[in-house]
C-alpha cells in the first residue's frame, strides 16, 4: 500500500472530467426548489434592469427634446421601478443561494463523514490525517461554492449575455456587431489558458494539504517537539511548505490574473472602436442621436461584465473541480471491509475462533502471518506473548475483521466464516482493548458508555469497580462526570486504559480480546485488577496479550507468537516442562524481576 506524507504531493486520478460535475449534479437536484426560482427571479430582475439603458436614451432623444415633461416624469418613475425590481429580486436570490450553498455542504459533510467512518484502518494507515481533514473541511466549502452560486451565476450570465445581445441589436445593430466582435477573441484567450490554469491550481491545492498534513502531525506531536527540541527544525520544515504554498499560489492567481486582464483590454479596445464608428455615423451626416450612442456604450459596459464574470466563473470552476476530484475520490475509496452481498448477520456467539490456514500481510509480499491454524473453544483463556513486532495484535486484529486475510479463513463456532458476516454483528459480540487507549474528549461516564449508548449508571460503575477504575474516578473532582480533554490529556497513561477497559466491559462481549490492557498500571493495582480479569473472562472466550508474563500465567493456553507463526501452544506448566521459547522469556523476565526487588 502506498504510503503518503506531509512531503509527498497527492496524485490526481483523471485529468478534467466532466463526470465529476454529473456527479455533483445529485447534490444540486436535491436544491432545485431554491435554485430554479432563485434563477427565475433574478432573469427577471436582469431583464428589468436592462430597460434602464433604453429609458436613457428615450430621456436623452425624446422627452428632452421635446421638453414632454409628462414623459420625463414616466421615464423617471418607469427608471426607479425597474431598478427597485431589479434590486429586489437579487437580495431574495442571494438569500435563496446561501440556503442552498449551506444545504449542498451539509450533504457533501455528511457523506465524506459516513463513508470515512466506514473505511477500514488501512486507508487510515496510509494517509496523514491532516490530508483528510482538508478534504473535508476546504475543499467542500470551497465546492458547495461552486455547486450553488457559480453554476446558477453561470446560466444567468448566459442568459444575461443573451439578453444584453438582445437590446443591443434591438438598439442599433451596426454598433452591436462591433461590441460582439470581441467575443471570439476573448473565448480564444480563455482557451489558450485555461490548461496551464487548471494545473496551477491543482499543484497550490497540493502544497496546501502538505502544509496541512504537517500541521496537523505537529500539533498531535507538540510534546514530543519539545522534548527533544526540534522546534527550530519543525519551523524549517513548515516555513518551507508555507513557501511551498506561496509560490504555487502566486503563480496560480498570476495565471488566472491574464484572464482578468485580456477582458479588460479587450473593454476597453471595444468602447473605443463603439465610439469610432459612432463618430463615423456622425461624420457620415446622420445624426446619430446622443442617447443611443449613451445606451449603447451602457450595454456594452453591461455586456462585458458577465463575460468577465464568466472568466471568473470559469476560474472557479476550474480550481474547485481539482477539489470535487479529492472529494469524489474519497467517497469511492473502496470500503474493503463492509459486509459481503449474501453477508448474514450472526447469532448469539458461543465463542469458538477457528483460524484456518491464514496467510495475511499488510504490504504485498511482506507476510506477517503464514499458513497459521488455530482452534479455541468456547470459553477459553487464550494468551498471545512473543517478541516486539511479532504479529500478535494482527492475531487479534484479524478476528474482528480489521483487515481481510490473504489466504485462508476465520471461522466463528465453527461454521461462521467472519467473511460472510455482517461487520454490525460481528464487532457487537467482540470486547476489544487495542494496544492504545484512546480516550475521547467528554465526561469519563460518556467514555465508558461509548460501545454500549444504553448502559445504565449502574452498569457503567459496576465496570469501572471490576477493573479498579472507581477508586480513582470518585477521587477526581466530579466523580463520572468529570471532563477530560481531547485523547484523554488530564488522566494519568495508567488512568487512560483503566477508563478504556471499562469501556471494553460494558459492552458485555461474548468474545474478549485484551491487548497489552495493564501495560500501564502499577504491579500492584494490576494484581487487584487479575482477579476482576479472571471473573469477566470467566466463561467467555478471550485473547490476552501481555509482555508481562506473571499477569498471563494462569490463562487456559499460552501462545508463543513469532516467525508468522505459533512457535508454541500449550499451559504455562507445559511450556515451560517444553524448555523452549516461552520457558526462555519467562525465565529471563524472572530473573529480571528478581534482580530488581
Ligand atoms: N498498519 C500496518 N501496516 C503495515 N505493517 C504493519 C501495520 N501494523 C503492524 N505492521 C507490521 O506487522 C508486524 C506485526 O505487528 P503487530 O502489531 O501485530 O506486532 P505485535 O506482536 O503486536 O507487537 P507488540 O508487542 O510490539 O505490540 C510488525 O512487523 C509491524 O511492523
Ligand atoms: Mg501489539
């Protein structure tokens, strides 16, 4: 799997794909009783205010003239109220777009939340977090942006291109020919520049998200800087990504800026050329009446603004589809663990775990595991020691389906294969404590409930006494509703796993696993805390891992855990009659612990 970091740019899939928009079209359609009247109105209102124009040039070539004050007084009213309505009819479009903006983010949040919380832990494994949050917080502004005001922006600067065309014509058609005359020019610049634009600006998202996958590593990581001050070299690596992000940003907007600047000349290349052939007319000996030569010179600072809001348009497009890119790519990350078509959902467990010739690696071609058998009865102790790095949390990982296995099967009492079930009941049977205790920002009560949201607060302290968590939850200044910040800062490393050990309980698991669960406990709590173990795991199969022989003596089977293998299986007595691997660790850590008292 490839691995990405905070100094690697992401990869983009496809080049400009318009099926991205298609897609994004759900999320539109879903706002279409905002939108459409939002267009409706504000066409309207564009109509209304391209009278304007022509009431001058009545004012100028009629009613002055003719002093018909009558008519001024008309004009003037007829001038107020079409730009009133116009006006109008904006502000409730405006109002109607924000709705819809905040609308499509909401949705888009919605689905990147739910399908990232169902991603297995290899995509975590593989991206800095940093990137993700990006994803979802950036990116899918910037886009619902895009989706809403742009695309409707879009058609209603067509329209209105289509119309101001319209009165123009209408106006004087000599004069309208010279004002369109630009166009093809200007669609010919954008086109020049639009591929240089859209890499610009997907390379400035790039250097973002690294800078983002920094940020967010270091701020995790903070303690860690200082502990071994390397800040200075942290302040390097950041002022350099910041840079990073500061030149490809300068030269997208640069890019982006030659599309602003080719409309302006060409405006202002245009209204010359109008004049000049108005002064022609004039020249020419008819007349061309002042207040056509007015409107028309108002149309076409009027026809040029949608253009350029056009390019605009066109610039947002342009970056945001890189961003609807890493956002629909996300969505279609593959969920490789999710229940198969035919996955049934499984009985009450009794407990049995059969692993059948299980082959499993994380990288391709890097087994952790080969050919591994194994058979555990319902209801039995297993303990799982071997060397650092061994593979037995993967053991462990493998029973709840974290993560597919190559080769080979897991069955549940004996007929279940984990493949076929659904991962809802599955996980709801399984107690898992990993090897980090994570807690979460919240009361410690909320902690404790998080797997099981309808156990009662005699449940909850019923757990927390089993493991001697109690003792020291009533000493902290709330008792169970006591806060604790983000990943548990304000508890002791020790005080983390207990909380997380109760939590496992609570969940009342029909299969246990305990990794490393007391690694952090003194000797003497943990020895109080064997006799709550040995009552929960009393009849009900469980997996414990300890690096801490003594806690795992008496467990029913002791695995030995190395070279992708069970090296050895059997009692503590057993093993250590055997004189092998175990018998060597036990007595090591013996002597140790000899030496030490
Ligand atoms: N997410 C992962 N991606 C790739 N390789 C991994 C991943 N997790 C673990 N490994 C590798 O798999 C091997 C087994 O890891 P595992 O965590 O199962 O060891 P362990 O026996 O639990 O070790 P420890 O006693 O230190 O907890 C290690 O060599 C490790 O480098
Ligand atoms: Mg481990």
């Amino acid at each position: 799997m490839a691995r990405n970091k905070f100094d690697v740019d992401e990869k983009l899939e496809s080049p400009f794909n318009i099926a991205h928009l298609k897609r994004a079209f759900v999320y539109i359609k879903r706002q279409r009783n905002k939108m459409i009247p939002a267009l409706v109105l504000s066409a309207t209102g564009s109509v209304a205010g391209l009278f304007g124009p022509k009431i001058m040039q009545w004012t100028i070539d009629n009613a002055i003239p003719e002093k018909n004050l009558r008519l001024l007084l008309w004009l003037f009213i007829a001038y107020i109220g079409v730009t009133l309505l116009n006006v109008a009819f904006n502000t409730v479009r405006s109002r109607l777009m924000s709705l819809s903006a905040q609308n499509i983010i909401h949705d888009i949040r919605g689905d990147l939340f739910a399908h990232l919380q169902r991603l297995p832990f290899s995509y975590y494994d593989s991206r800095p977090a940093g990137k993700i949050l990006v994803r979802i917080i950036n990116y899918v502004n910037s886009v619902s942006d895009m989706l809403s005001n742009s695309l409707v922006n879009m058609i209603l600067e067509i329209l209105n291109v289509l119309f101001i065309i319209g009165f123009m014509f209408a106006t004087s058609p000599k004069m309208a020919l010279v004002t369109v005359a630009g166009l093809p020019v200007f669609i010919l610049v954008i086109f020049l520049i639009k591929p240089r634009q859209r890499r610009s600006w997907q390379e400035a998202s790039n250097k973002n998200s690294n800078y983002n996958a920094y940020l967010a590593e270091s701020i995790d990581g903070v303690k860690v800087t200082q502990l071994f001050a390397r800040q200075e070299v942290n302040i390097g690596i950041v002022k350099r990504l910041s840079e990073a992000c500061r030149r490809t940003w300068l030269k997208a907007i640069y890019i982006s800026n030659c599309v602003w600047f080719s409309s302006e000349m060409l405006t202002q290349i245009v209204l010359t050329a109008l004049y000049v052939v108005a002064v022609y007319f004039m020249g020419g000996g008819k007349i061309a009446e002042i207040g056509l030569v007015v409107a028309m010179g108002n149309y076409l600072s009027r026809f040029w603004q949608p253009i350029t809001n056009l390019a605009n348009i066109y610039n947002n497009f342009v970056n945001n589809i890189a961003y609807l890119e890493r956002i629909f790519e996300t969505m279609d990350e593959p969920v490789d663990i999710a229940d198969a078509p035919d996955a049934a959902a499984l009985p009450a467990l009794r407990g049995g775990v059969s692993f059948q010739d299980v082959t499993f690696s994380y990288e391709p071609g890097i087994n952790i595991l080969e050919h591994l058998n194994l058979e555990v009865t319902p209801g039995e102790n297993i303990a799982l020691v071997g060397p650092t790095g061994a593979g037995k949390t993967t053991v462990v990982n493998l029973i709840s389906r974290f993560y597919n296995l190559n080769d080979g099967a897991i069955l549940l009492d004996g007929e279940y294969d984990i493949g076929k079930a659904t991962l809802h009941s599955l996980r709801s049977q399984m107690g898992i404590m990993l090897q980090d205790s994570f807690v979460f920002a919240g009361t410690i009560r909320d902690n404790i409930r998080y797997g099981r949201l309808d156990a009662t607060d005699e449940e909850i302290e019923e757990a927390a006494k089993a493991v001697r968590a109690h003792d020291f939850i009533m000493q902290t200044e709330k008792g169970y509703d006591t806060e604790v910040g983000e990943r548990g800062s304000g508890l002791s490393g020790g005080q983390r796993q207990l909380l997380t050990f109760a939590r496992t309980l609570v969940s009342n698991p029909k299969i246990l696993i305990l990794d490393e669960a007391t690694s952090s406990i003194d000797t003497k709590t943990e020895r109080l805390l064997q006799e709550g173990i040995r009552n929960l795991t009393a009849g009900r199969t469980s997996f414990i891992i300890a690096h801490r022989l003594s806690t795992i003596k008496n467990c029913d089977r002791i695995l030995y855990i190395g070279n992708k293998q069970i090296l050895e299986s059997g009692s503590h007595e057993e093993l250590m009659e055997k004189r092998g691997y175990y018998y060597q660790l036990y007595t090591a850590q013996a002597r140790d612990q000899g030496m030490a008292v």
